[in-house]
C-alpha cells in the first residue's frame, strides 16, 4: 500500500493560505524552499495543512535522521519536559548537559583525551570551534575552501563560499580568512584525470601556504568532510590527508565541519570514520538531537581548556529539552545496528540513482555522495557540463506535486540532494524513488 497519499493537489489550498499569511508576517530574508505547510510527521512521512501524507527526502535539511516523532525522543523531552525546561548552562549544572558531552567524548574518533560543549546552531558551533583554534594556537588565520557553508552569522559568512545567496549585501566581512581550491573532481578541467586533479590541489593548498599566508599565522584549517550546500562533494581520501599531514606538521588544527554530514547521516557516525581521519575538533549538529536546536565542539581536551572561562557560551546553549532528546539519538545512531541499516539504505539508494543517471545521461552528469547522504547534480549537457538550475527547480516541484519533498543544493543550486530519515524503509524509499522517476520524466522527457 503505497505511504503517498494525496487528497487534494500539492500545495493545496490550506498550505497556500498559510504560505501567504507567512508572506505577509514574516520577513522576505528568511525565505522557504516549498509552498507546503505541515501540520505533523512521523516517520519519514508528514501531513499537511490539506490532509495530504507525504514522503519527506528533506528531512530538515539533515536534522531528522531518527524519522519524525520518534516515540523514544518524544518520550524522553516529555519526560524532560515535566523536570525541568531551563536552567542556563552559565548558572547551574544538570545531568543532561554533562551526559551528552561524555557520550561524544567517547564516540568522537581519536585516541586521546576529549572535551565537548554545547551550542545552540551549527554556525554558533563553527564559530566556538574558531575560538577555540585561536585561543590554543595564538594564530588568528583560518584556510577554507571553495564551495564551502559554514553558516550565517559574520564570521562564518567570511567562511562561506556561495556569495549571492548567502552573503550579497551583507558585508563587510570577518578577516584573516583565506579561500583555496576544493576538489571537485567532477568540475575538474577537460582532460585530467582524478587523480592528477587531486595533486593539483594538493599542490594549489601547499602554494597558498607560501604564497596567501604562511602556516605560523594560521590557527585552524576548516573544511567539510562532505560538502554539504556546495552539492553534496566528498574530500577526496588524499586531499584529506595531506591536509591532516600539514597541520600536523605544522601547528595548524584540522577542524572539521560535519553539521550536516556527521551523526550517521554519511552511514558511519562521523564521516571522518570513512577516512580513518581524526581531526582536532569536530563541529557537530543538525542531527544531533532529532530537530531540536543543539549543537557541539568536540576535540582535544587541551583544546577545548584553552578558552578563558565566559569565552564560550550562551543562555539556551545546550538547553535540557534538547540535550534529553540527544541522549537517545546519540544512543540509537551509534549502535551497530542502525549503522548497518544505514549504510544498506544508501546502497539502495545510489543503486536506484544511478539507475535514474543511466534512463536521463543527458541530464544527470553525476551522482555523489556518502552513503545515504546522496545528490544528483543536473546539467544542460553532459560535455560541457553547463549546470541547469532550472531544470533542479523544476523537478523539485515536480516531486512535490507527486506527493515528494526534495530540494536544491549545489554552488549553482543545480544539485538534488536528499536527506530522508535514516529509519526510511525499503517500500518507502524504492516509492520516493519512482516518484523522482515519474518527476524527471515530466520534467525532460521518456527515459533513454
């Protein structure tokens, strides 16, 4: 029996009245990727405003990697919630912040001593981590990389790369931040091959140590292990460590940014165990804590005691509501178990895209990703490689009507990623997938 099940069409009528009224409240800045409103979820499924079920390959950006209303997570913020909502981390100590700091302290890669704390966002947790570089190393620069999202906030503005849609009018901004090549080798230019475009940029990142700022100036290299708005792009195992090797060599912290691909969303726990890489401070959130705001810095114990006290910190930082629900999605994505079903639904999966690449060549120029944390990246032609934008647009409406949330991604949103729950089940998925199926054929044509 199929989980889609529509009533009326998609955005129906409800969700367009609430759409409009969030127009007319709400301010134009904060903008939304769909015309639907959704009243619950379970699942991998929500119901809007118009009584329709639909299957969720969003799954809040990354946050719901243990499905939607989860009873265990539900149970443990009501429980929570008649013990205590608030205290502020700054005033008291509870059980629930400290519990979650020694669960990532022992499930974080590394074989030394760990600290944690506890924020509020991702970018909150990036700029915590650059603190933290600065304070231990004494340096002030940081190395990020084309492509890269590291939040909304000044400072991590400085460090995101998509300049029209996140930062266009915004400055000006942080600086002592220095942007080098990431390498995305399927932009890679005509003619080389892989592994010659990942010694490039190796040799392009050795370079800039020379020629944009030399390693004794520089506190942290910052980068996403699995580029997450930049479309979904993997560090190529190499280009990782070397990076790991120079800034063992010479100082410099190894940070490295998983708010979207970390806490099973890759298969593993941490994206870095596809590498064997262990940075100094991993930056963690998204789905941490089931969709509720929280967020951390992991790393070296040394590291994390470097900031003075009251350097670090926030009034809801590491909330107890939030931090109850953590405590069980924690436990449940790092158990064996869900890693076995999570990397088997990514099989399945890519297995399934690259059956879609294989029916639209001309369209699909590629298929990426860790595990079930996959995108297409849609193009006008698959020699040139021009990016088409508007095709991505185009299907992501296509898949809503049919009953399927999928949004963009990419430097030239022309990425389809997708992000369902982890506890998605085979019918589920194989369902989303002939939807997305159905989508391109309006969208481009028959399949090949």
């Amino acid at each position: 029996m199929p989980t889609i099940r529509l009533q009326t069409e998609v955005p129906g009528p409800e969700s367009r009245k609430l759409v409009a009224r969030r127009e007319a409240a709400v301010s134009r800045g904060a903008a939304y990727l769909t015309q639907l409103a959704v009243v619950s979820g379970s699942g991998a499924t929500v119901t809007d405003a118009d009584g329709n079920t639909l299957l969720d390959f969003a799954g809040g950006i990354g946050t719901l990697a243990v499905g939607h209303t989860p009873t265990d997570v539900v149970a443990a913020i009501t429980e929570q919630a008649r013990q205590l909502i608030h205290m502020c981390s700054i005033v008291a100590s509870y059980e629930p912040y400290v519990a979650v700091c020694e669960q990532l302290n022992a499930v974080a890669p590394g074989d030394f001593p760990k600290k944690s704390v506890l924020l509020n966002s991702g970018a909150e947790a990036v700029e915590a981590a650059v603190k933290y570089a600065r304070a231990y190393t004494g340096r002030q620069a940081l190395i990020v990389f084309e492509g890269a999202y590291h939040g909304r906030t000044n400072l991590t503005m400085a460090m995101t790369s998509k300049y029209a849609l996140f930062k266009s009018g915004f400055g000006p901004f942080a600086p002592e931040v220095y942007r080098l090549p990431f390498p995305n080798v399927y932009r890679r230019p005509a003619g080389v091959d892989e592994n010659a475009y990942v010694d490039q940029c190796i040799a392009a990142f050795d370079h800039a140590l020379v020629a944009q700022v030399a390693p004794p100036a520089v506190a942290a290299v910052v980068v996403e292990t699995v580029q997450g708005e930049g479309g979904f792009i993997p560090l190529p195992p190499r280009f990782a460590q070397h990076l790991r090797a120079r800034c063992s060599e010479h100082g410099m912290l190894l940070v490295l940014d998983e708010v979207q691909a970390g806490m099973g969303r890759s298969g593993r726990l941490f994206a870095a165990e596809h590498y064997d890489l262990v940075p100094d401070l991993f930056v963690i959130g998204k789905g941490i804590a089931g969709g509720l705001p929280l967020s951390a810095v992991t790393g070296r114990a040394e590291v994390l005691d470097a900031a003075h006290p009251g350097g670090i910190g926030g009034t809801y930082s590491g909330n107890p509501l939030a931090c109850a629900a953590a405590r069980n999605v924690i436990a449940t994505l790092a158990s064996p178990d869900f890693r076995v079903r999570s990397e088997a639904l990514g099989a399945r999966m890519r297995a399934h895209l690259e059956r879609l690449q294989q029916a639209f060549p001309q369209v699909i120029g590629d298929v990426r990703g860790l595990g079930p944390m996959l995108a297409i990246e849609l193009v006008k032609d698959p020699v040139s490689r021009e990016p088409d934008a508007d095709l991505t647009a185009r299907i992501n409406r296509a898949t809503l009507e049919r009953g399927l949330i999928t949004i963009r991604a990419g430097l030239y949103s022309n990425c389809v990623r997708f992000l369902p729950p982890l506890t998605l089940t085979d019918d589920e998925l194989d369902e989303g997938m002939a939807v997305l199926h159905a989508a391109f054929e309006a969208c481009v044509g028959p399949a090949a």
